[in-house]
C-alpha cells in the first residue's frame, strides 16, 4: 500500500507540472509526516507549494485505507528540496552532470565513506566523480545519501533565472 499511495502522491505532483523529487511517510513523534519536495525549471516558491499542498490534501481527505491520515493525525510538508538538493535516484546523478555533489556511502571505497567530486558520469550503476584529481567510480547501491554542493562564486552560472509572478 505504501509504494502504490507515494507513487498516487507522485502523480499528483507530475499532473500539476512540477518535478516530485521525493515523496515520503514516516512517523514523525508520533504523528505520520508526508513529506513531499517539488522542483521546476526556475525554482519553487510558496504559491507552487501552497497549490501543490491543496491538490494532495484533497486526495488524502478520500483515503480510508491509511488510518491515521483519514483521522487527520498527520501533516503534510511540500517545500523545495532546497539549493543543496538531495539525490535520491540513480537518475539525479545523471541529470547532475557536472555538478559538485557530497555523496555518504554505506561502506567504505577507498577508505572513505563520503565523497565530495564532479560527476564526470553517471551510467549503468555506477556514479564516477571528479575527486581530488582523480576519477572515482561509486556503485549506487553504495550510496546512502547525497547531495548537490552549493558554492556562493558559482551561482551566476549555475542558477536559471528565478520566474516572476
């Protein structure tokens, strides 16, 4: 059940025009949390969230099956995944190329368990980052996490330009 409603959820989000970066439920002190992060071309502001927002709410008032969330014993969080966007799928790191990522492993690849690189590629699998000079591959199935590196003398160039309401 838990698969099938996150990929409603999904749907939900692609159907409004907007990228789901994630979708997740997870009990947060006792009360379920749906958190869900949008992107567009040009960004996110609190009126893409606050539609967004609606569209799912409306879907979770016909749920019946998921208890809690039919009680309202919930909240829902749409928001931006934020300039230092977290990865989730093997997918991300290939629509990054030649990015700078921080990546967390599960276990250790040459003695580390993160990484901070380029992403020179991204392909069958395997994630291969520019690091220190030297090319390192990093089987997904490794990752544990990552993220997109956000630095301040870099942002002319890699920032589309912000939409205007």
């Amino acid at each position: 059940m838990n698969q099938e409603f996150l990929h409603r959820i999904e749907d939900i989000v692609t159907g409004l025009g907007y990228e789901c970066v994630h979708a997740a439920l997870r009990s947060d002190f006792g009360r379920l949390k749906l958190q869900v992060l949008i992107d567009t071309l040009g960004g996110i502001n609190a009126g893409d969230c606050e539609l967004v927002s609606g569209h799912i709410n409306k879907y979770l008032d016909t749920l019946t099956d998921i208890p809690e969330l039919g009680k309202g014993r919930y909240y829902l969080e749409v928001s931006s995944p934020g300039i230092e966007r977290p990865l989730f799928k093997f997918g991300d790191y290939s629509a990054f190329q030649g990015r700078e990522v921080r990546i967390r492993l599960s276990k250790l690849i040459d003695g580390r368990k993160s990484f901070t690189g380029i992403i020179s590629k991204a392909e069958c699998g395997i994630i291969t980052l520019l690091c220190d000079g030297s090319e390192i591959n990093i089987p997904f199935e490794t990752v544990k996490g990552g993220n997109l590196v956000y630095r301040f003398e870099n942002d002319k160039k890699i920032n589309p330009k912000r939409r205007k309401h």
